[in-house]
C-alpha cells in the first residue's frame, strides 16, 4: 500500500473478479489468470473497475438485464456516514439513492460558516486566509454547534468535518482523505455491505499556517452571510445534485439552528451547474454574483469549475468545491479564494491503484473521459500503478468522447489488448459503454 502513514489498507480479493468468456483467448498452456491467462478452462477472469463519476445507484438503473453490473468494483471520495447523518439528509430529501458528495457539501458551507466568525466578517476576501486553519490545530469539534462554542470562548477550532478529517494544505484542499471502495450487486445497485473504506495521503501535508489573528468573540455583523450553489441538478452529473443539494440544505439548517452567523442568520441561494456541454453554469454564476452571495458551493464537475473559477475569484467570491477532483487546481492561480473538500486525483489515483493491484491483475486497459476529470485521474493512476512494479506496456489507456455517437472503436481497442482488468472513467455514458463491454464479452455482466 502507498498510502501515507494515517492509511488504513484493505485488500479486496476476488470479491470483485468477473467470470467472462476469453476474448482472444488465453495462453493455451494454462497461465494462471492474473498472469494475464485463462487458466486452462476456457474463461478469463476479468476485474472491472469504475470511480467516482459512475460508481452509484443512478448507474444501475440504466441497466434491465440482472446482472449487468454485478462485481465491478470501484473507488469513490467516501467516508462511512453516520447513520445519525444519513437520517438527518433523508430528513432533508426522503428520496435520497446515494450520498456521495453529501458530506463534502456540508462541510464546505460549515468550513466556510466558521471561516466567517474567526474573521468576524462575511465579506470573502476577509474569511477566505481562515479556511484552511479551520480544518487543523487548536481544539478539536465535529460540528457547527461545538466548533462555535470554541470561537465564542476565544479558542481555536480544528474541525472534523462528517467527509473526512479534512486537513487542508496550503492549496486548500484535503491532506488526507477517505474513499469508499464500493461493488455493484446482482441487482445492479450498490451493495452496501461489501462497502469497504481506505485512507489515503498524510495529515503531516496538510498546512502550518492558521491564518489571521481571529476578531473578539461576540463579534456581529449586519451583512449575512450568503452561499451559493453551484451543483448539478441537470447534466452528465445529475445524479450527484440529491446529496449535494441535501448536504447543503442540512448545512444552513443546522448552522441557523445554532443562531447563523455573526449574529444573523445564513442565507442560501441554489442554481445550477449543467455539465460542461452547456453555458448553464456561466448563466448561474452571473446571477449568483449579481445576487451579492459570498460563497459558491460547486460546482461538481472539475471541467464546469474551469469554465467559471475565473469569474468566481476574481469577483472576489470564495468558491468551495465538494466534489472537483483534477489536480488542476492545486496549482491554479485563484486569488486564495479556490477551496474543495473533495480530494485532488493524486489521492484517489493512490486508492484506485492500490485496489487494481491487490486484486492481482498484471495488464490493465483504462477509458477515460477526454476532459480535466477523466485525464487527469487516467495519468495519476498510471504512474501509481507503474510505481508499484507494472510496467509500460503491461497498461494501455485511451480516452474518449462523451457526446460520440457510439463507442464502437474504443472498445474494439479494449477486446484487442484482453487486459486483466478494465477501468471505466467516465460519468453518465458510461452506461452505454459497459452495455458494449458485455456485448463484446468483457464487460461485467456474467454468462
């Protein structure tokens, strides 16, 4: 395992491994499977693997055939929810599938909430140098309530956010974080009970610098302060707008229900971020900015984010990311006002590498999405799985248009290579790829 000292490893083995029909055969002298053979029977086993951009229940129900997902396997930004959580977000939104990202959306508005009362101001560019500092030293607490209670005794809160222990290092963004190592059932849903988690980086990465020294306790404030969504209620990523928008809404609830902000209660104005295929998310921006809002939570795809970061931060705006993931924007020059609780693609590269090679598998064939999200997760897991003993031509990687028509070529190219494993990046056409996997016979669905 390459995760930094805090990790805590697993190992999945064979949990996840697919019974599929050779396509191209095997070595005919009975190579065992995970040496790239069949085994002598007949059949290949084959790992199919997908991140967080398709590993959710909104994947199966594109599917009618049982089985079609079933085993694969794949890692996603996770932390195991509290059921006291859960049932606070069902309270939000009762028809909640999934809460990927629900928790990283909380935690970016309490962050920012507390971020504003160590400031003593809900003007950006006043809280935005105490954000990081709210997720490491002082004094530890686990929610608004708690970590207020620490400000208005002139302490200094450490937060522990519900996705994660945070830690943010200097960029503004998590040192350390949990991911969820999920696997399709039967019925094509995520089977929670095989749901296994891992920590992945080091809390020593995080920043030293806690930021300004914070104004008196008691400190009030006329002007509220105002969040902003940026999050997918239509798009490619529409299935991750539920949790987001619950996570949110739970946010602002909980943070007014311990008497808001600076003396005044938090403000909250939704929008939409579309996917990257659309102007939706520059149209909500401008109507977000013209409403005077302080924070803009999203938006959740890192291409959306790149079309919009310019305008956010230097309007001044803190934008706070739950769910962007290129390593993009470690480096990006964002006034200091660029924040996510999500973790950059080193991080989740490390998990999903780190999952592929415990399950044995020697070739590896990657789809990935041709956009920030889908390169950028696609090289970092290369250079993971090359650091752990695979070499170059043992992976082959190729990536694709979402909007193509058909997908016809790229998989052409996957039957041809017959790798030991298969990883799909990729968000809602991900469905019609894996339908031709399993036409092709290396995709997840069982004979």
């Amino acid at each position: 395992m390459r995760t930094g000292k805090n990790a805590r490893g697993i190992a999945v083995t064979g949990a996840a491994l697919l019974a599929l029909t050779a396509c191209g055969g095997g070595d005919e002298g009975g190579t065992p499977a995970a040496e790239g053979g069949d085994g002598g029977g007949g059949e290949k086993l084959v790992n199919v693997y997908g991140t967080d951009g398709n590993m959710g229940n909104a994947l199966g129900e594109s599917f009618t055939t049982e089985g079609a997902l079933a085993g694969m396997s794949g890692t996603t930004p996770l932390t195991s929810l509290s059921s006291d959580f859960t049932d606070r977000l069902m309270a939000i939104d009762p028809n909640l599938q999934d809460f990927n990202y629900a928790g990283e959306t909380y935690d970016a508005i309490i962050v920012s909430a507390l971020a504003a009362l160590l400031a003593g101001s809900t003007e950006p560019t006043e809280f935005a140098p105490y954000i990081n500092g709210v997720t490491f030293g002082g004094e530890a607490c686990e929610d608004f309530a708690s970590c207020k209670s620490i400000i208005d005794a002139g302490g200094n809160p450490d937060y522990n956010g519900v996705s994660g222990p945070l830690a943010f290092t200097e960029p503004g963004e998590p040192a350390v974080a949990s991911f969820g190592i999920l696997q399709f059932g039967e019925d094509n849903q995520i089977d929670s009970d095989a749901t296994e988690f891992e920590l992945a980086g080091d809390e020593d990465a995080a920043a030293s610098d806690e930021g300004p020294a914070p104004a008196p306790p008691g400190t009030t404030s006329d002007d509220p302060l105002v969040i902003g969504t940026l999050l997918p209620l239509t798009g490619n990523l529409a299935f991750l707008g539920p949790p987001e928008v619950a996570g949110a809404r739970l946010a602002v609830q909980e943070i007014n229900d311990s008497g808001g902000v600076l003396g005044q209660p938090v403000q909250l104005v939704e929008g939409d971020s579309g996917d990257a295929s659309t102007d939706t998310a520059s149209q909500t921006v401008d109507r977000l900015l013209q409403q005077n809002v302080d924070v803009i939570v999203g938006a959740a795809s890192s291409g959306v984010s790149l079309t919009v970061i310019d305008a956010i931060t230097r309007a001044g705006v803190v934008q706070f990311s739950p769910a962007n993931t290129s390593d993009q924007f470690t480096t990006y020059d964002d006034n200091g006002l660029y924040f996510r609780t999500a973790p950059p693609d080193t991080l989740q590269a490390r998990a999903l590498s780190d999952l592929i090679i415990n399950d044995g598998n020697n070739t590896v064939g990657i789809m990935a999405l041709n956009d920030p999200y889908g390169t950028g997760l696609m090289e970092n897991t290369v250079e993971n799985l090359q650091a752990a003993g695979l070499s170059e031509d043992s992976i082959q990687t190729l990536t694709y248009d979402p909007q193509a028509a058909n997908f016809d070529s790229e998989i052409q190219q996957m039957v041809e290579f017959n790798p030991d494993a298969l990883v799909v990046i990729g968000f809602e056409e991900s469905a019609r790829i894996i339908e031709g996997l399993n036409a092709e016979g290396i995709g997840p669905a069982r004979d």
